[in-house]
C-alpha cells in the first residue's frame, strides 16, 4: 500500500509540473518594463506547440501607449505592416517555408518609443498554424486566463533620444517590406541573456498556482506514505 501511494503522489507531482511548464509556454514580448519616453527594441518570442502542424504566422497588435517605427528583418520570414493614420497598428511575420516546428521557437525585434503618457503596453498575438488553427493569445494579462497577452510595465523615466539624434519616433518610418529606413534596426539590441528574459516575465499567474498546487500536493502525499509507514 505505501508504495503504491508513493507511486502515485510522485505521477501525481510530476503531472501537474508538465501542466506548468506548458502553460508558462506562450507568445510573449519583452522588456517586461520599460520607462515613459524611452526607445525600445522589443523582442516577441514565439514558440510552437502543436503537434503535427508547424506555426507559418504571426501577427502582433502594437499598443497605442508605443510608437513602432522599425522593424528587424528574419531570415526566412515576411513582415507586413498595418498603419492606421501613418501609424503602425500592427505587426506580421509569415513564413516563406514550412515554419516553426512544434520542438521549435522564434523570435522577432521591433523598434519603438514609449508614449510619455502611457502606464502599461498589452500586446495581442495571433499565432497562426498550418491546419488554418490560430491561438489567440488575448486574454488578461497576469490572470488565470489560459490565453493570456503578454503585458510590458511603464514606469516612470525621463525622455530619451534613439541614439541617432531623434527628439522623437514619427520620423523614422519603416518600409513596408519591414525593411529599416536607413539606420541599424539592431543598435538598441539587447544581448542574448536580455532575449531571453520574456519566457519568465511572461509567466502567468494561473501557471504560478499550478507549481505551488504541485508542491502542496507532493508534500501531502509525502506524508502521508510517512505516516502510514510508521503506523505499519
């Protein structure tokens, strides 16, 4: 009986963890904060996670609270651009190939300044299959949504130029191949430790209470099987 119980409350544990992890696996866009004014070089990281199908498209929805004027050229990716009003309204990436395989992710840069008024930047991704499903990940941000868009905090800060002299953003249109009007899309780059910090800060609160769940439950079980055992 007691190893049994412990079988079951070690699946048990390790069930729950693999609902985590796949939960915090999610389109998501860093930096998780940034300062009112500033330019920014925003990183949408994208994994695949169906099976059988590869992911050939991805589109973002730029926040009013950010100004994008530029964009990174990807290998092997098409950028399209939506405008409202000569304002980048939203971003797409489609792939010239197969596309992200489910073992595989991604990730696209764009450009941007920070609005002086703005207090929280919410994207919204639609992430696209080759099966025609699309994953709208537009839910609420930093809630049990199953879904949820990524969130980038705004915080206080002072005004900033881009580096080339620029007082402000509007300037600086992207073509729309995606390709950058003349300076180096990549000069405001962060390193490859920075890239990789979305896939924490996107990291919902639903996910947060699945791994403390997972670890409630374990130690229960855990103490139960000790209990038993000293009975025995």
């Amino acid at each position: 009986m007691v190893s049994k119980t412990l079988r079951l409350s070690v699946l048990l544990g390790l069930l729950v963890m693999l609902v985590a992890s796949v939960a915090s696996a999610h389109v998501t866009v860093s930096p998780a904060e940034v300062a009112k004014g500033s330019f920014e070089v925003f990183t949408v990281r994208v994994p695949s996670e169906t099976k059988d199908t590869h992911t050939i498209e991805v589109r973002v929805a730029v926040p009013e609270g950010v100004n994008i004027t530029r964009t990174e050229p990807k290998a092997g990716w098409i950028t399209e651009l939506e405008r409202t009003d000569n304002r980048i309204v939203s971003v797409t990436w489609r792939a010239e190939g197969e596309g992200l395989a489910d073992t595989e992710f991604t990730e696209f840069r764009m450009q941007g300044r920070v609005a002086e008024d703005a207090t929280e930047l919410v994207w919204r991704a639609y992430q696209t299959y080759a099966d025609d499903s699309v994953a709208e990940w537009i839910g609420a941000p930093n809630t049990d949504s199953p879904m949820p868009a990524s969130l980038t905090t705004v915080i206080e800060g002072e005004a900033q130029d881009d580096g080339h002299g620029h007082s402000h953003g509007g300037s600086d249109a992207t073509t729309d191949a995606g390709q950058p009007a003349s300076e180096d899309p990549t000069a405001q780059a962060p390193s490859t430790d920075e890239a990789a910090a979305p896939a924490a800060s996107g990291v919902s609160t639903a996910t947060l209470w699945i791994a403390i769940v997972a670890v409630v439950l374990s130690a229960l079980a855990l103490f139960i099987v000790l209990t038993r055992g000293r009975k025995a």
